[in-house]
C-alpha cells in the first residue's frame, strides 16, 4: 500500500482513575495498572484477540526500577491481559518494547505505534500502547557500585531518592519548578493569576466528576470523562473499594488557601504546593489499527490519529515545551490554530500552563475544559496518553472534530498530538 494512503486510528482508549500520593493505588504496583487499563481497552475494542493479532505491544514507564516493577513490562503486561481472555495464539505471543521519554512517554506510545503502522516495512495493522506509572511506589536506590573483586558485594555509598532524582536536571542544575518560575517570569505571569487558573482547575474537575460517567451513574450523568473505567483495589484498612474518579480534585479548596501558601523556590515565586500537579498514580491504554485494515474488518474507531511532534526549547524554560511542539504540528499537518477545536496542554505548573497559553493566544474555554493535572494530578509516563483519550472522547461529547494534546518534558522539550473525530 501506498505510505500516503495509510491512516492510524484510535479504535479504543481506557485510562484508570487517578490515585494522589498514597492514595488508591497506594499498594498496586504500576504493572497491576496496566493490566486493568490493557484489559478495559481491550473489552472496549470489541476485537477476539483469536482473530485479531495484536503486532506489537509499545510501554511507557519513567520509575522502571521502582518497588514491585521489572524490566519484562510489555511481555508481562501482555501475557497477564492475554490470560484474561484465554488468548494463546495473539496477544500472548506479540512482540514488546518500552519506550520512554520522560513527560512526554505517553505521547511516544502513540508515536512509536504510529510509526509502525505508518512504515510499509513493519507490515503491522494492529499496535497496542499503554502507558503506567505509581509514583507512590517510587524508592530509595543505592548507589553504590559492585567491587572489583566480588560481583555481590557493594561499595558504601549514599541513598537517593528515585522519584525526586527525576525533578532535576543536573546538566543543567534545573529543577523542574524552577524551569516553571522561568517560564513564567520571562512572558509576565503573576502570582495572582497562578493561584486563580488553580482553583479554575479544581472547579473545572469538580464540574466534570459531578456529571461523569461510571457504573454507578444515572442516564442523564452519562457523558462527562468517559476515558475512565471503574477500578476495584483495596483501602488501606483492607476494605475493596470500587474507584471511579481521580483523587485528587480538592472540593473544599478556595482562592484565599492557595493565595496563602508558601512558595517552593524564592519569598516571590510562583510556584506553590497548590500550584504544582500533584505527584499521582495511574495508567492508560489504547488500541490502534491502521485505517484500511479496520475498515476491512468492520472494526469500529473512535478518531484518527493524525500525527505527532516533538520539538525543543532550553532546558532552563523546559515548561515553554508545548509551544514550538504545537506550532510545528501544525505546521506539519498544514493547519491552523484556528482549525482546532480543542486544546489539553498538560498543567506541569501553572506558571508554565499560562505562559504557554499567552505566548500560543490559546483560548481558555477551549483548553482543558475538564481541569487539569494541577487538579487531577501528573501521573509522569502516562499524562501524555491520559490526556489524548480525555481529549477523544470529549471531542466526541461535544460533537466537535480536531484537538491537540500537548506537554512539556523533562530536559527541554515538548510534545504534541493530533486527533480527529470520524
């Protein structure tokens, strides 16, 4: 087939509720996340995975190393979810890889199994991708290195925190939120207005939980967030707990709260506990086909997966991220600003989400109508794709056509997708 004549489609996407530190997913291993999100979209699909073979299986994961986790992510997720459907012959026996790239993995899943059904080498029609991440369950590495004389012998060397090893870019000596504070500074954001597109989240989350699908919902509620699926887990006393929104979202925040915490880096800064995304857990899944290919087998789609783009910026303004990213999609695709109907930039920070849309002339009712990661939280590998599968199906919701997610990563980049509704 013509490379110009393919198309990727999104058949399906599930993302799991979003747990705040120590919260849901507190004893759940990211591998266990994955299972659930895989199997959801998987159901989703409406394929029989006996008919259906699944070519690769793509991960995403930043804390690989973390507590319960091993480098056989992508088999092990497979082979898991496989079970569950007494699939010997397809998704058992797929191929998998972990990829990575810090903020922005989940946008790399897509990326890597567009790729694929894009190449007319790989002669892939079906990829699934998933993206996992428990940053409750991040530990303490040591870093001593094996002795000379003994492979199980160490030397004495100090513990570092594996989650906030990730914060800083020692390169650089950039910390994240200070990338932000820059950011910020440099296209005139003030402190005032970080704490008020903060509580903007919050209530825009809040708004969105109160009209959300799930299992428990009536008709007339049925429609807001239909990424999530309901995830049955155990509380820290023991209980099951049926888990059916994100935990983070704050419904006794106020203005006044966030107006009165401290800033994290300098007596003036910008950044606060309250305006920062929240450390969290969770997980995300979706199955894409080339187009021909599903439409040959009857295979229903949620949207077309137009093309992706990562692109650069210094690492000190890393937050600046998703501008040259969205420009150059667009540019890519032959589009115009205007021509998208919505926009998911990911709130890494609010200095940083505000300085991108200043600088793009984002409008504000259009982008992350449902809040946020400042709400409801910054899962690292998996934000790119959470975000992606919330922008599909609220394109859906609101019989619109085009969106772009974007995000800023680690090391001075940014990152961005493209779908469109069928």
């Amino acid at each position: 087939m013509d490379k110009r004549t393919k198309e990727v489609v999104i058949v399906s996407g599930a993302r799991t509720p979003i747990g705040k530190h120590g919260g849901y997913y507190n004893y759940l291993p990211a591998e266990d996340l994955a299972v659930l999100a895989v199997y959801e979209a998987i159901l989703r699909s409406g394929i029989d995975l006996k008919n259906t073979k699944i070519d690769n299986v793509i991960a995403g994961m930043i804390y690989i190393d973390s507590l319960n986790q091993q480098i056989y992510l992508p088999r092990n997720v497979a082979m898991r979810v496989a079970k569950k459907f007494n699939d010997k012959e397809n998704l058992n026996v797929a191929p998998g890889k972990t990829t990575l790239r810090i903020c922005g993995t989940g946008f790399q899943v897509l990326a890597d199994g567009f790729d694929q059904l894009m190449s007319d080498t790989e002669n892939a029609n079906c990829v699934l991708s998933f993206a996992t991440e428990n940053m409750s369950q991040t530990n303490l590495i040591h870093q001593g290195r094996r002795k000379k004389d003994s492979v199980w012998d160490f030397e004495e060397a100090p513990f570092k925190d594996y989650l906030m090893e990730g914060f800083n870019h020692n390169l650089f000596k950039t910390l994240m939120p200070k990338t932000a504070e820059q950011c910020g500074t440099q296209t005139g954001i003030t402190r005032k207005g970080c704490d008020e597109f903060s509580y903007l989240s919050h209530t825009r989350a809040m708004k969105a939980q109160a009209q959300q699908w799930n299992r428990f919902a009536k008709p007339d509620q049925n429609n807001y967030l239909q990424g999530i699926f309901t995830v049955d887990t155990i509380d820290q006393k023991g209980n099951t707990i049926s888990v059916w929104r994100d935990e983070g979202v704050k419904y006794d925040i106020s203005l006044d709260e966030l107006a009165n915490l401290r800033p994290m880096l300098k007596p003036d800064g910008l950044v606060t506990p309250g305006t920062a995304s929240q450390i969290s857990d969770g997980a995300a899944a979706a199955v894409l086909m080339e187009r021909s290919f599903a439409d040959k087998h009857n295979i229903p789609y949620l949207a077309i997966l137009k093309g992706y783009q990562f692109s650069t910026v210094p690492p000190e303004i890393m937050g600046q991220g998703p501008v040259p990213a969205i420009n150059d999609l667009l540019a890519k695709l032959k589009m115009k600003k205007e021509d998208v109907d919505l926009f998911e930039v990911n709130e890494a920070f609010a200095a940083q989400y505000l300085g991108v849309e200043k600088e793009l002339g984002l409008l504000r009712e259009r982008t992350n109508v449902n809040g946020g990661a400042i709400a409801m939280g910054h899962n690292i590998a998996a934000t790119g794709l959470r975000i992606t599968i919330d922008l599909v199906y609220e394109l859906k919701r609101q019989g619109l056509k085009t969106g772009i997610a974007s995000a800023c990563i680690g090391g001075g980049q940014g990152g961005a997708v493209c779908v469109e509704i069928v």
